[in-house]
C-alpha cells in the first residue's frame, strides 16, 4: 500500500529524548556555519537551551534565506508566510506534531526547537519539507552492507533520499531516487539496464519495513523550516534482488556504493540522521533473524 504524507501521525523524533544539533551547526562546528559558510548561525550551544519552552531572552537568531529560494523557483514557497493557507494541512501536515506559527510573521515554528536561523535557509518550504529515504541493505557474506551515495552538496556519505514531489506517493519516490540516483547504467548498455530496471522493480515491489517517519536533524534546518522523512527499508536477505545492482565504486561527489555497516565505529559517519536509520535497520535484521 503506497504510504501518503498525509498519513502522519504519532510525534516523531529520532530518538525519546532527542535533541536536535546538526540543525545547530554543532556537528560541523567551525563556529556554526550555516549552508558551507555562507553565515554563521545564532550559536544555540547549550542543549538546555533548544527547547521553545524554555526562555532564552538573549536569542537573537540570523535571518537567512538562500538567493536561489527568494528567486521563486516552483518548488518554494512565497517569502511572506502569512500568504499561506493551509499549514497543518495536506502536504503541509508534519509528522511530529500539530506545529505553531509565529504570530507576526506566519512563519511555523520548528518543533524540534530552536537553529539559530530564522526564515528558510536552503529550503524552498515553510514548515515541514518531506523527502523520502529509501535504505537497501543486503548480506555480503557475513557483513550487512547499504547503497550509500556521497552528498554532492557537502561530501557527507547519505542514503540515497530526496524530496517527495508534489502529489506523489512516497512509495514512488523511492523507486524514482534509486533510479536516478542509483542506476548510472541505465544510459551505457540499455540490456542491463533492463536487467537492472526488473531488479529495482523486484526489489522495491516489497518493502520490507517502515523505519521511521518523523523530523530528521538535517543541517539545512531553521527555526521556521525543516525536513522530515520516511525511511523505508528494503533488505535483500538472499541477495538475489540486487546481484545486478552494480554501483559504480568510487569517492567522488555523486559516487554511489555498498557500504559495509559498522555500527562500533566513530568514523561511520552519516549525513543528517542517516546513522540513526542505518541502526534502525540493524536492529531490525538482527531481530528478525
Ligand atoms: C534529508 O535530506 C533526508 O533524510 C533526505 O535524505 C534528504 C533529502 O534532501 P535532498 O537530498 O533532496 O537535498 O534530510
């Protein structure tokens, strides 16, 4: 059954007494930088201080939406919030909770709590902006491994996810994502690029379990503007689905692979809350066996 935004329902966060610190620039510290140094964000350091219930008179949080945003390309909002009708709504619905908006300005406010940034930064939308990740694992002997994509945008390693189009099930988005992203070779040799297009349709005709939906710690997040997903695992636990997925190995920005999971280690770093769903995933195989 496709699963539809608008289905959100239960608060989610990645974790019960999650904090949110990408989307406080703490992760990549250099004194807070917002989108690859463009500013410098409002330092939010003190974890007690995140919370919107909690004052903090002195936050003076920098306003910042990116040139490409205020241009109005389709997929951004207007600049002014107050001209949008239906937050709470439809594809405005977020997974967390029924989010409040800003009295003066319209804007929502994040529920995850406070950035250090007010307005849109890189993201088109106000309020939730819903991407979906879809996390492929599979055995390889005796080490589980996923497709993992290198972020062109800051080289970080990342599950092939991306923003869920207008009208579009997030079951589609998956399968569009692991094409585009996934499949260079469907231009090179178009007969295994059928051969591949049967496997994608195999695989992702069978997800294997929704991991999370909920608000991710995306580093592009501001006070009024923030990603959520739905992480959807498909795990090939006989390898046969994805024998012919062939990744095009490599470190470039773009580069996609399999990536073996190495849950002990500080150095498996991940984009966002990617490793958080990589867990997720991990204890779901493991559980399951
Ligand atoms: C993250 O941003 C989501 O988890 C998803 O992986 C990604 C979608 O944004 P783009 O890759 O389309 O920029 O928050």
């Amino acid at each position: 059954m496709p699963l539809s935004v608008s289905s959100a329902t239960a608060m989610s966060l990645p974790t019960k007494n999650f904090i949110h610190s990408k989307a406080r620039g703490l992760a990549n510290e250099p004194r807070f930088s917002y989108a690859n140094n463009l500013i410098a964000r409002f330092p939010v350091e003190n974890d007690n201080l995140v919370k919107w219930s909690t004052p903090y008179d002195d936050y003076r949080p920098v306003e910042y939406t990116h040139k490409s945003v205020l241009a109005g390309p389709v997929w951004a909002d207007p600049g002014d919030a107050r001209e949008i009708k239906d937050f709470n709504e439809g594809k405005r619905v977020s997974f967390t909770r029924k989010y409040s908006l800003d009295e003066v300005s319209g804007r929502p406010e994040n529920p995850a709590g406070r950035t250090g940034v007010i307005g849109r930064g890189l993201l088109g939308q106000y309020g939730p902006n819903h991407a979906a990740d879809p996390l492929v694992t599979r055995m390889n002997g005796s080490v589980l491994e996923f497709v993992a994509i290198k972020r062109r945008d800051n080289g970080e390693w990342a599950i092939p996810g991306g923003m869920v189009d207008a009208g579009q099930t997030v079951s589609q988005t998956l399968k569009r994502e692991f094409l585009e992203e996934a499949q260079n070779l469907l231009d090179k040799d178009p007969d295994q690029a059928k051969i591949v297009e049967k496997s994608v349709s195999d695989l992702f005709a069978s997800p294997t379990e929704t991991l999370y939906k909920g608000y991710v710690d995306d580093p592009r997040n501001t006070d009024n503007a923030w990603m959520e997903t739905v992480c959807t695992l498909f795990h090939d636990a006989s390898g046969e689905m994805t024998k012919n997925l062939k990744l095009e190995a490599g470190d470039d920005a773009g580069a996609v692979k399999w990536m073996p999971i190495d849950l002990k280690s500080d150095d498996f770093k991940l984009y966002a809350s990617h490793r958080d769903f990589i867990q997720r995933a991990w204890d779901f195989v493991y559980k399951a066996e």
